[in-house]
C-alpha cells in the first residue's frame, strides 16, 4: 500500500473524503486543486495536519506538475480533478477537453516519470453506450456527450502509457452517480435537497424524474479507492465502482419523502429538463467483488437518511 499519496481534484466532492480516509489512516497527502470548482471549508480540516500539504495548482501548468511530483517522490496517484458536471462539459467543450484530456494527460506523464508505483484515475459510466442492462466493463464504449467522450479518451491515453510501463498498478475507476455531503456541482439529488432545506414543505421544481440511476456513497467509493491496491498486481485494470442496482429520481424522491415522513409534490421546470437524457445508467460490479470482496453498500435508504441528518432535515 501507498503512503505518500499526490490527489488532484482534492477540494472537491470525492476528492475531500478521500483525503479524509488517507489522513485518518495516517498515509502522508499532497493535496492538488485549483480551487476553481473546488471549496475551501472541505480541507479546511487538514491544513494543519503533520501528514498533508495543499499546493493551488492548476494540472494544465506541465512544469509546476511536474516540479510538484519530482519534488514530493510520492508513491501514489489518486487523480479525480476533471470538470464533471455535464452541462457545464456541453457549454464549454474545449474547457472539457483542456481539464479532462490535456490535464490528465499532464499528470499522468509526472506520475511515471516520478517513479509512482500506484495510480487511479477516475473515469465514468457515461463512457458505455446507452442500455437497460448493467453495464460490464467489456460493454461497448460509445459516449453521447462530451465529458463522456472526454473521459473515453483519457482512459485511452491511460492505456497507452500502461502499456510502456507494465511494473504499474494503474486502476481506471468508472464511477456512477455518488452522493453524499459535499457535493460541489449542482446535481439532482443537492438540488432535491437544496429546495427542501428552503422550505420542507415546498413543490419541488425539478428536469426529467424517469432516469434510472445507480447511486453510490461517496464515502464507500473513497474507501474502495484506498483498498484496491491492496488487491490488484502490477498491470492495468478498468473496474466499474457502483452498486449494481439502479433506481428512477422519482423513486428517490418517494424515497426521501418516506424517510421525512411526508409526501413531496413535485412539478417540471423546463429549464432543467436536458435535452439529452440517458434513461438508464447501471453497472455490473462483478469485477470489483472479485478483486476487493465487498462493493459500496446499495441501501439507499439508509444512505439518504444519513444524507438528510447532516443536511439538517431530520
């Protein structure tokens, strides 16, 4: 196992519990964010932690990236700084291209010409072509937007460089949707929540409540980061980390509603419905149970719960 560890993106929603976990568990962190999506108040915590340092640095700069990784001899990479939020990819595609390709392309070439042994580099189920079933790692790649297509092409270069460096663990992580506190891009379930902390008795304006969704807990994924390379040898290895069940926002909402002990109206607000919708989004998590022997826990109720006690609406 690691225990010197570089995280891009370590501000931001998954970046912050995995810094958590590291820190807990004693492992040194060089913390990476340009804090444009980034929030302060989630490493607030470690600033003054012995075992972590923060540089605000953007992964597009070559030299600085590089500078931080020859100087820091890290032995892993946990690399999650991308810009995520579909709509903000489809408004500005060239901004997604820079971040997600150009910038991981930056950091994959530090991290080997550093010498680190193990990396992770977060992908998405967005990159499978659309379907009713779970989708197995083998499934047909075929992306319908641009922080889909961005994120294909990173695990390509990805690939690559694997290739010339077979004495690497290099993990390729395809996440579905996380939840979970601190959530930095405006998705639906922090709007759910967002408009309920307004006013709990509220008709909620929401997009598209059809979509099939596998939701994961933010802080299950962290942990599955931490423990892989505990479990995989050298190569490299594309593992979808979800849950393996997949449920509609309606029946989350019904779900929410359940768990306040009230019923929640909701009505369409036009200027949320996309356009362009994928209706079912599902992993098959086989794979990952063989390697780890668990998967993120799938009892979205209780997870909800947890989620609406720290939001403060219970």
């Amino acid at each position: 196992m690691s225990t010197k560890w570089i995280v891009t993106g370590a501000a931001g929603f998954l970046g912050s519990h995995v810094i958590e976990q590291l820190v807990e568990k004693g492992d040194e962190v060089v913390a990476i964010d340009n804090m444009e999506w980034g929030v302060q108040k989630h490493i607030d915590p470690f600033m003054d932690k012995p075992n972590f340092k923060f540089y605000k640095q953007d992964i597009c700069e070559i030299e600085a990236i590089q500078k931080i990784f020859n100087e820091e001899k890290a032995t892993g990479l946990i690399h999650l700084a991308a810009i995520h939020f579909i709509p903000d990819c489809i408004k500005d595609p060239s901004k997604a291209v820079k971040f997600n390709i150009f910038g991981s392309q930056v950091v994959l070439k530090a991290a080997l010409d550093s010498g680190v042994k193990n990396l992770w580099f977060a992908s998405t189920g967005d990159v499978y072509k659309p379907s009713e079933e779970p989708h197995k790692e083998e499934h047909t790649v075929e992306p319908f937007n641009i922080y889909g297509k961005s994120k294909l092409l990173m695990e390509e270069l990805v690939r690559f460089a694997a290739n010339e460096h077979p004495d690497r663990r290099i993990v390729i992580g395809r996440l579905l949707n996380l939840y979970g506190a601190r959530e930095t891009n405006p998705h639906i379930l922090p709007e759910i929540i967002g408009q309920l902390k307004k006013d709990i008795n509220t008709t909620l304006r929401l997009g598209n409540l059809y979509p099939k969704r596998d939701l994961v807990p933010i802080h299950e994924v962290a942990k599955t980061i931490y423990e892989i390379f505990d479990k995989v040898e050298d190569g490299c290895y594309t593992l979808n980390f979800a849950t393996g069940v997949a449920q509609s926002m309606q029946e989350v909402i019904d779900m929410i509603g359940e768990v306040l002990g009230k019923k929640i109206n909701v009505e369409t607000d036009p200027a949320k419905v996309r356009k362009s919708e994928r209706p079912h989004l599902q992993a098959d998590v086989s794979k990952l149970k063989d390697i780890l022997g668990w998967t993120p826990n799938h009892d979205l109720k209780s997870g909800l719960t947890e989620l609406l006690k720290g939001e403060g609406l219970l």
